[in-house]
C-alpha cells in the first residue's frame, strides 16, 4: 500500500469518475485505474463499486475511505511542519471573517501576530454569510472564520469556535414589539425584514428569511442596526452587537414563530491541500489554543 495509491482513491471519490480523477491528478485514466485495482488485491476487497456510471464507495470501501482520509491529513499536516521548519515566513497572510463572529479576539489575535512576525503582511476581510468560505475554497485566504453552512469537510480542517446568539429585534415603538406576545408568521407578513445581503456568489448561507414577508436588504449589520433603532423594520442580529442597545432598552425581542433566537455555532477552517506557511500555522495554532 503506498501514498500514491490513497491520493488516487481520494481523487476518484472526489471527482466522481475515473476520468475525472486522472485529469485532476495529471495522470492517464489506464494508470489511476491500475493503481487502484493494485491496491484492492492488496487489502483483498473490493474499494469501489463499478456497476454504474460513478463509482462508489462499497460498505468495505467506506470505512477504508475514512481512515484514509486521516493517513492523507497526517501527511498533510507533516508537509506544513516541514514548511514551517525549513521555510521563512510569509509576505502575506489573508485571513477573512464571517460579519456575525466577534471582532475584538480577532483583533487580538491579530496584533500578536504582527507583534511575532512584523515583515508579515496581515491581509484581513469582512465578508456576510457565504463569502467567507467562497474566499476559502478559492484560494484567496488561508483561513477563514465562518459556520459551517456549505462547507465540504472532506476538503478543510476545522477548529470550533464560540457559538453566537441570534435575536430577532426591533424598535420598542415597532407595531410587532409594542406587546410580547407570540407573532404568527403570517403576521409578521406585513412588517419590514431587514436582512444583510449575503456576500457570497455561489455558497448562500442566508438564515432567517421569513418567507413570504416585506423585505429591505441592506450591505452590512452596522446599517441594519441603523436602522433598525430608527423604528422601521425588525430583523435578526448577532447579540454581541446589540447588546448595549437590548441594555438601554433601544432594542427589545420579538417573538416570532419561525424566528426563534438561536445559537449558531462558528468555526476556523483551512484548505487541506495547501501546505500552511510560519505565520498561517502560528495564527491557526492560536485558534487552537484559545
């Protein structure tokens, strides 16, 4: 059993296909398949099923899959060592996050980093929803901050991080907030939503959306809580955004039908196919750690 023949096995679950997995690989579909007919009559059985058009994982084949998957981060994880090891650090590090997570550990976390490495550049965006793993899957940042709506375990390493409260909220003078008593969504039909356009092209993490209602949608939280202290619309917003707001009674919950406060956990992630530099790694061990 050698690495080669685990990549090509990773490769062809992935892609879907033989032939796709060859091109990806660089390699002729003839060599992909005889490395992994090589490997089966090694483990004798069975990997994938070829009865139809994409092949698939058999039951034997699942549970090899998996623990193949922890042998490839392993040499993952190995070849980001060895870079952090024999490498200087980087020029730049991008880093991107979710606009609901908390600013201040990030800043934190960041002014350490520049403290440690200052000949770095600490490239650092703010994006809503989807955008934040959009800019990780392309290769535009090296870690994200994010939940995990849409995220493809099988291709980043993840790190839990705080969960954040979700409130719907409005004016104290707000029509749907004058009583707490409990709102149909039918009712709530006739009322404003104020909702953050998700910055995302193609991933939509959008939440919340009460279907069927009025909506204005704004760019970011900052101007969604704008207006929402200006009396005309309700919506969700993080709690840690609101909280002096909630506390001066500028700001009350609503209770809604299909809008309950929810906590909505957050996570670090990185691609597992691009080897971390000194400065990555030393962010992503901080996020461990804290």
């Amino acid at each position: 059993m050698t690495l080669e023949q685990l990549v090509v096995l990773n490769a062809i679950v992935e892609q879907g296909t033989f032939r796709a997995a060859a091109e990806n690989l660089g390699k002729a579909q003839s060599a992909v398949s005889h490395m992994l007919k090589k490997l089966e009559d090694e483990i004798g059985f069975a990997l994938l099923s070829r009865e139809n058009y994409r092949p698939a994982l058999t039951e034997k084949g699942e549970v090899f899959y998996r623990h193949s998957l922890r042998v490839l981060q392993g040499v993952q994880d190995l070849k980001s060592v060895s870079m952090t090891l024999g490498t200087a650090q980087e020029a730049e590090v991008a880093m991107t996050v979710t606009a609901t997570f908390p600013f201040a550990p990030v800043l934190k976390l960041i002014g350490d980093m520049t403290s440690r490495f200052p000949t770095t550049h600490i490239k650092l965006s703010r994006e809503n929803m989807g955008g934040s793993l959009e800019m990780l899957l392309a290769g535009e940042v090296q870690i994200a901050i994010s939940t995990l709506d849409g995220v493809p375990l099988d291709r980043v390493d993840v790190l839990p991080l705080d969960s954040v409260a979700i409130l719907p909220v409005a004016h104290p003078d707000f029509p749907a907030a004058r009583d707490s008593r409990f709102k149909s969504d039918a009712e709530m039909q006739s009322y404003t939503q104020i909702v953050v356009a998700d910055s995302g092209q193609t991933i939509r993490q959008s939440r919340g959306l009460l279907p069927g209602g009025l909506r204005w949608t704004v760019s970011d939280f900052a101007t969604k809580k704008e207006i929402l202290l200006a009396n005309m619309g309700w919506g969700g917003m993080p709690e840690h955004m609101i909280r002096d707001a909630l506390e001066k009674k500028q700001l009350v919950r609503l209770n809604i039908e299909s809008y309950p406060p929810v906590q909505v956990p957050h996570f670090a992630m990185r691609r597992r196919d691009i080897p971390n530099g000194v400065v990555a790694q030393a962010i992503w061990d901080d996020l461990r750690q804290s």
